[in-house]
C-alpha cells in the first residue's frame, strides 16, 4: 500500500466522521421535533436507495454472483450497518444526553480492536492500543470539559443502553466489511446494502407507524432528512467504506475520535458557544492519538 492511498484515507475518514458528527446532533434536534427514530433511519436509506438506482442498480444486478456467493456477509452488514446502527442512536437520543451518547461512541474503537483480538481479524500492536487510549482521554477532556470529576457520576439509562448497542453493531460491520474484502465497487456495495436493509427495517417501521407515531411534515423534518441522505448516509458510508477497506478497521476506527471535536466546533459555529483550553488540550489528545494508532510497526 503506498502512502498515496492511505492520505487518500485518512482524508475520507475525516470528512465521514465530520458528516457522522452533524448527524448525531441532528439526530438530537429530531427528537425535539418528534420525529420517531425508526421513521427517520428508514426514510434515510429508502430516499438514498432511490437517489443511487438509476446509477447502481444495473451493476447490482450485473453482480448478482459476487453478492450470491457473499450473502450471508452482506446480510450481516446490512443488518448492523443499515437497519440497527442509525436505528439504536436516533432512539436512544430520545432518552439520554448528547453528553453520554458522545462518550460511548468513543468506545467503538476499543469495540474493534478486541472483537479482532478475538476473532483474530487482524493483528493489533502497541501502538494502535496506546493510540486508542491517548485519543479516548482526548475525547473525555472535551466531554468532561477537564472536569475529570464528572465521570464519577456517568450512569447508564435506557438511552445509553441503545447507544451501546449501536456501537457493537457498527465494530461488527467494521469489521466483517474489511476481512470479507466484497469484490464491488463502493456505491454498488452500498446499494447492495442499502437494499436488504431496508427490507429488514420495513417490518419496524411498519411497527412504529401502527402504534400511532407518524413523522410531521414541516421544513426543519425536509432539512433533516436532506442531511441524514445525502451527507450522513451516502457520502459519510461511500468514504468509510473505502478507508476501512484500504487501512482496515483497527486505523480506521481510532478517527471516530475526532467526532467530539467536530461536535464542539459545530456547537461554537451554529450556537456562539465559545472556543475554551478544554477544545485545545482534547483536540491536541485526539490527533496524537490518531498519529500513533496510525503507524504500522510498534
């Protein structure tokens, strides 16, 4: 792999994560327009799956073989990535604060690097171990705003819960994603996806609309959707997929880190929340963080 690609990388794991960042705060604000979390994830997929069929679905169809021969992997991925990962975040956002949901993301690459350990996907050196951990102290300074005493009091609910579980299923996908090595191309890959989770998701959604909760229709719900398509949804999974497939889960993982960052410079653009020492010193963190869980060789 030469060092053309891997920049190529990193920069697409930037600018997912920075598209995933705006997602989970505007995944906060649709719960303060009532918009049901399982309504909002399916009309996410199914408007990107109609954006994307006229320009895959051919080469879907053409690659029916590959994704024969894969169907089980691709099931897999779908289910974690499509159906339950967006499904368990806009729910449990209902119920806990972006405080707590932002510090649990930080845990997905702790979630990759063990669930490889033992499965033994891929190998994992010291660096990437020491790198995980200067990243996740970063991102707890900015959480805790260097008021280390806060953790103390960090407890569980019903929302955190369903962030966890949306945590596991994206280490899973992560994973499978970068040891199946699916031999398609990236948006053929995500329509593939896109496609059979959707259909494991309409039996929820149907669900959800029985019980009474519809989704208003109003500009702040257009907005939202536009955003979680076009930028959360086929952009932010277009580039991870690419990265994870090029430098693999365990690199690829440690940049989630840089969402609180991202949070936090989002909160003092759009809120006028200003820039404090607890941005730098965490940011400084997180970066060194990525660096070192970056090198190959201990």
């Amino acid at each position: 792999m030469n060092n053309k690609n891997e920049i190529k990388a990193y920069i697409m794991l930037i600018l997912a994560t920075f598209f995933w960042a705006g997602n989970f705060i505007v995944g906060k604000v649709a719960t303060l327009f009532e918009i049901p979390p399982i309504s909002l994830n399916f009309y996410r997929w199914f408007f990107a799956w109609i954006m994307l069929a006229p320009f895959t679905m051919r080469q879907v169809i053409l690659s029916k073989s590959i994704i024969k021969k894969n169907i089980f992997s691709i099931l897999i991925m779908s289910f974690t990535s499509i159906s339950v990962f967006n499904s368990a975040v806009y729910y449990g956002l209902n119920y806990t604060q972006v405080l707590n949901g932002v510090l649990l993301i930080s845990t997905i690459p702790i979630l990759i690097i063990v669930i490889s350990s033992i499965f033994k996907t891929e190998k994992i050196n010291i660096l990437q171990i020491l790198g995980v951990l200067v990243s996740l102290s970063g991102v707890i300074i900015i959480i805790t705003k260097m008021q280390l005493q806060k953790l103390l009091h960090f407890q569980l609910n019903k929302g955190d819960l369903w962030i966890l579980v949306a945590m596991l299923s994206w280490s899973i996908y992560s994973i499978i994603i970068k040891e199946k090595k699916i031999n398609l191309k990236p948006f053929v890959l995500l329509q593939t996806l896109i496609t059979f989770g959707v259909i494991m998701l309409t039996p929820f959604y149907l669900l959800e609309i029985s019980s009474g909760k519809h989704i208003p229709l109003n500009i702040p719900v257009f907005l939202t959707i536009a955003y979680v398509v076009l930028f959360a949804g086929i952009g932010a999974y277009i580039f991870w997929n690419k990265a994870v497939m090029t430098i693999g889960p365990n690199r690829s993982g440690v940049f989630l880190h840089l969402m609180p960052v991202f949070s936090s410079i989002m909160a003092i653009g759009l809120l006028g929340e200003s820039f404090a020492k607890f941005h730098f010193v965490g940011a400084l963190f997180i970066v060194t963080g990525i660096f070192l869980s970056s090198r190959k060789k201990a």
